[in-house]
C-alpha cells in the first residue's frame, strides 16, 4: 500500500492533537511534522517531501495564506478554519480542500481521499520528463528536456528554457535534486546546466545559445566525464 507523507500547521493545539491522531489511524498515511506556522517550521516543511499539508489559515506568527506563499514545494493542500470568508482566497491557492471548523472525522477522510485521487491522477498524467513546479503562486508542469539552464536568484531560481523563463521559490540545491544528475549538473553556486544543451565550454565557462555561464574549478573534471558520457 501506498503511503502519503503529510504535515501539519495549526495553531490549536487541541485541532493538531485531533488531526494527529485521525493520521496515526489512517494507513494511508505518515505524518512528518506538526506545528504552528513560523519561519521555522516553513523551511522545515520546504525540505519534507510531502504528498499532503493540513494548514489552519488564523495563526499569530504566520498565517496560513503567509506560509502557502513560502511554500516552495506542491503538496495537495487541504485547509481548515473557523471562518467560511477564507474559502474563496484559499481556491485561489488551488488547495485540494477547505474544512470548515468544527468538521467531522467523515468530512476529514472525504478530503483524504479527495486529495489522494488528485496524487493519483496527477502521477499518471505527469511523466518522467516534467515538473510540477509552483510559478507565480500556480501550479504548472514544467518540461525538463527544455531547460537550458537554471540561475540562483537569492531565495528564488530562474528557470531558463527554449520558450520562456520561470521564476520559482526554491533554493538551488532543492531544484537540483529533483533533476536528474546524468543529465544535469550544478557547475557553480549560482548555474545548474542541462548537458545536451551545451554549444561549447572550456574550463573557464561553458556556452548555451550565446550565455557564457562559469564553471567552478572543482567542477571540471565531473563536467568532463559527464559531457564524454552523455556524447
């Protein structure tokens, strides 16, 4: 059986006890982490690789909406709060689904089960050459074989393909890792490079359709072999 990894962002600490113990029942699913919205807990969510978030909208430090717009990452998100006023921002977000408090255990699972047919359909449609990706705060699907390069761009990187550019919350090494690194390599702190796309290098830079991009020098040498390999 397949099993969904899942967090928690809730204020209450009564509805997190709650939500706890409903996941610890459910087969289906591994819970990662449970807390309230911080910066903290943001970038402890952003390195999880997790299939589901359960997100509480009304917190002091962060609310919900604060830590959607952080997310660097594309779990299926399912809201819960006291106010019903909140629905219509959080579809804007694309949440999977809202719960409004108090709700029962029987709505809880409906929205489970919602949100792992949205994976299933998603893992089906989406193949091994495209990213979900999360560019001006939407979803899209990103072709892997277009990228020509990504460059660092402070919390942010810049994905440059054959068509357009991208700009999406994510730290390099994050984005890097969910490339793969027969085709893709990191050549310096701020440029990850796709290999066939490269025109000519030498050990000072490489070149892809007229950009000069550096190579760091304990690079080289895997640039090398890699570029030898993948001809």
């Amino acid at each position: 059986m397949k099993t969904f990894k899942c967090a928690i962002i809730e204020d209450s600490n009564t509805q997190r006890k709650l939500l706890e113990q409903i996941i610890d029942k459910n087969k289906s699913l591994k819970l990662l982490h449970s807390s309230s919205a911080t910066t903290e807990s943001l970038a402890h969510v952003n390195n999880l690789k997790i299939d589901f978030l359960f997100l509480d909208i009304e917190m002091p430090i962060m609310n919900g909406f604060e830590f959607l717009k952080g997310l660097t990452i594309t779990p299926q998100v399912i809201i819960t709060s006291q106010n019903q006023k909140y629905a219509l921002d959080a579809f804007e977000f694309n949440v999977t689904d809202f719960l409004l408090k108090p709700y029962s255990t029987a709505r809880l699972d409906a929205a489970i089960s919602k949100a792992i047919e949205k994976l299933r359909s998603i893992k089906k449609k989406l193949p091994e050459s495209r990213l979900l990706v999360k560019h001006n705060l939407k979803q899209i699907e990103l072709n892997v074989h277009g990228i020509l390069y990504v460059e660092a761009l402070g919390d942010y990187v810049k994905v440059v393909t054959e068509d357009r550019n991208y700009v999406i919350l994510s730290t390099m090494n994050g984005f890097n890792n969910r490339l793969e690194a027969k085709k893709f390599i990191r050549i310096h702190k701020s440029y990850i490079i796709n290999l066939k796309m490269v025109e000519r290098y030498n050990h000072e830079f490489i070149e892809i359709k007229n950009k000069k991009i550096p190579i760091s020098r304990a690079k080289i040498v895997e640039l090398d072999r890699l570029l030898n390999c993948f001809e």
